[in-house]
C-alpha cells in the first residue's frame, strides 16, 4: 500500500509535558468498515481520511492488483462508486487518493498518472472530476502536485514537488486560480521545502494555511499563511532543533488554533496546540511510551477544539486518544486493530459532532476502516 506505507513510515521517523491529565473510561461506539473492492492482502485494503458534518467519509482503498482508488461512505454507511481520476494510472502503486471532503460533499485529493507523476483533482458533489496542477510541478516520477484539503468556502490547500526535487505550497481559490508559497526559510535542497500531509485539514473557512516546512539545514518548522500571503514561521518549544527532529503541522480550526507533533532532542512524540495569539499548549497521553519513537500525535483539532491523536506505548504499539476542551483525555483501542510493534491504529479526522473516522492496520498487515461515535 504504496501512500499508507509511506505515510506510516514518515510518522513513525517523524511524529505535553506540562500535564497528566486522567484517562477516562467510558465506552463509545466503534464501527469498523471496508470499502467494497479493497483488497484483502498485506498492504492492502481502506484508509479513510475524512470526515465532514454530516458524517460522510472519504479516503481511499487499495484493491487486490494494488491501485488506489477512492471511496466515499455516506452516513448511512452506504458506499458511492469509486472515485477514479480519468487519467489515474492503473499500474502497482498508481490511481486515485481521495484526501479531504468538505460540508457540501465535495471531495480533493491526488492521482497518480500511468509516469507516477502526481496530480490535483476536485470531485464535486454531483461526480465531475476537475484535475490540476500547480503551473511550476514537476513532471517525472516522484514529482507533481498533491491536493491534501479544501474549506467550506472550495479553496484547495497543498504542495507541489518541482523539477528539482523541492517542495512549495500552494492555494487554489474556488475559481482555479492557483497562488504558489514559499515560507521565507524554506530550504531549496531537494527534499527541502513545504510539505502537509494526506490527512491533515491545512485550510479554514477563513483561507488560513497552517502547514510545515523542511529548511537548508534538514530542521522541520510550523507555519501559517494568513489570507493575504504573510507567513509566520514558528516552533513548539519544546521541539528540537537538529536535523530531522520534526514538527508537523496537521490541522488547523475555524478559530485559528493548530493541532500537531513535535519530536524533541530524544527523538520523543509529543501533541501541541498552537493558539490563535501565538501561545502553545502541549500535553501528552498518560499511557504513552517515554522512549525512542514513542509519545503522543496531534493529528485534528474540530470546531470544539477537540484534539484527536495516536499515542504509542512503551512496546511502540500504537492506540488512539480522544482530549476535550478542558484536557481530559480518553485513551481506546479499535478491536481489530493488531498489537505489534508494526501495526497501528490512527484516528486522523474528528467532526463538530465528535464523530472521529481513522483507520487501522490488522495482525496480517491489512488496512481497515474505523468510525467511533461519541
């Protein structure tokens, strides 16, 4: 599974101390899904990776010739047909990924051509496909434009990775007008640059980009783009400061406030929320590991400001973990999720109702689909 495996692979080498707060106990419901056509074998199967108000969720399925496609669940858990760029490729590893669904239905996402060359692409509700690029991506393998969210208002938020190998960010508002960024300290290396993830909410309503970027010196920092193009670069306090040491930036709110992780010079996960003044606030799980690789995500923050996020255990197992506004955490685990070192569970969006969708990997290394319920 050629994008869950990458993503899976960045946050493990890349994924607060200043409370405890208790672990709740309580019982929620949790609906474990696939979509029809996934395939059944090791890296294969559903990775949703969003969910909107009204509980529609969208990601995407890799199917048993490993192509991607995406899908789209509605409420009522029924299944829409796949989502399929029209010049997706249909070799290993290529086709379709459907990232970010907003309130009207209307899905962004990336493909890959038949070259592996990554493009943008807008489903709107009634099914067209609109496929772009930022005007200065790349064209060969490795390379182009990826379209991980859009807002209410149809702006689409993402980076391109140029003939160079560097990454930007761009905007592209509701008319197809495409705005190109670079935060002023971005590294021009290749692998350098601006990068979000699949998952993450990088835009709101009000056309703020939170994002993060990798400079000359392979450090990763925090950034917002305000609607008038000035961009703030920050970092968590505690993150370190070396090579390699990340900070990602996952999702930010209506209100402004920013939810993401840092690693810290020993290489530790910890949650943040950046507020909309400039201030932080980091926490940390109370069943998550204090070792190598171990430590606690910030993966979304919803209108309520509650934060959603994996903790991973001192074993390096990884569960998930639901923060309210006044701190509690919730620690659980998706019944079918395995419970090794290379299995995971990651619950990646959480809607104003308090619906959170993710997926899960199994004990055969297939990739399944969750819901939890308030």
């Amino acid at each position: 599974m050629k994008r869950i495996g990458i993503l899976m692979l960045i946050l493990f080498t890349c994924l607060a101390l200043t409370g405890w707060p208790q672990a709740q106990t309580r019982k929620h419901k949790i609906i474990e899904f696939d979509a029809p056509d996934a395939g059944k074998n090791s890296g294969q199967g559903t990775a949703p990776s969003s969910i909107n108000r009204a509980g529609a969720i969208t990601g995407y399925y890799v199917d048993s010739s490993n192509i991607s496609h995406g899908f789209l669940r509605h409420a009522d858990g029924t299944f829409a047909p796949p989502i399929d760029a029209p010049d997706a490729g249909k070799g290993y590893g290529q086709g379709t990924q459907a990232d970010n669904i907003d309130d009207k239905g209307a899905i962004t996402g990336t493909y890959w051509d038949k070259n592996s060359v990554a493009h943008g692409f807008l489903c709107c509700p009634n099914g067209k496909i609109t496929e772009f690029d930022a005007p200065d991506a790349g064209h060969s393998s490795g390379q182009g434009t990826n379209a991980p969210s859009i807002n209410t208002k149809g702006a689409i938020a993402g980076f391109y990775t140029d003939s160079n190998n560097v990454n930007h960010g761009f905007v592209r508002a509701p008319n197809g007008k495409i705005t190109e960024f670079d935060p002023p300290d971005a590294g021009k290396g290749a692998g350098q640059g601006v990068q979000m993830f699949s998952f993450a909410h990088d835009i709101n309503p009000a056309g703020k980009i939170a994002g993060f970027y990798i400079d000359s010196s392979d450090a990763y920092h925090g950034f917002v783009r305000a609607p008038n193009g000035n961009i703030t670069e920050w970092d968590p306090p505690g993150a370190g400061k070396g090579p390699n040491l990340i900070v990602h930036v996952n999702s930010i709110n209506p209100q402004g406030w920013i939810a993401g992780t840092y690693m810290d010079v020993h290489f530790r996960y910890h949650a943040f929320v950046r507020l909309p003044d400039g201030s932080f606030e980091e926490f940390e799980a109370p069943g998550a590991g204090r070792g190598y690789q171990q430590g606690t995500g910030g993966f979304d923050i919803n209108t309520e400001r509650t934060i959603i996020g994996p903790r991973i255990d001192d074993k390096t197992v990884w569960h998930s973990y639901v923060r309210a506004p006044n701190g509690k955490i919730t620690e659980f685990d998706v019944p079918g999720a395995g419970k090794t070192y290379s299995e995971s569970e990651d619950p990646l969006e959480i809607n104003p109702a308090g619906v959170i969708a993710g997926f899960f990997v199994d004990a055969r290394n297939v990739y399944h689909g969750f819901l939890r319920l308030p």
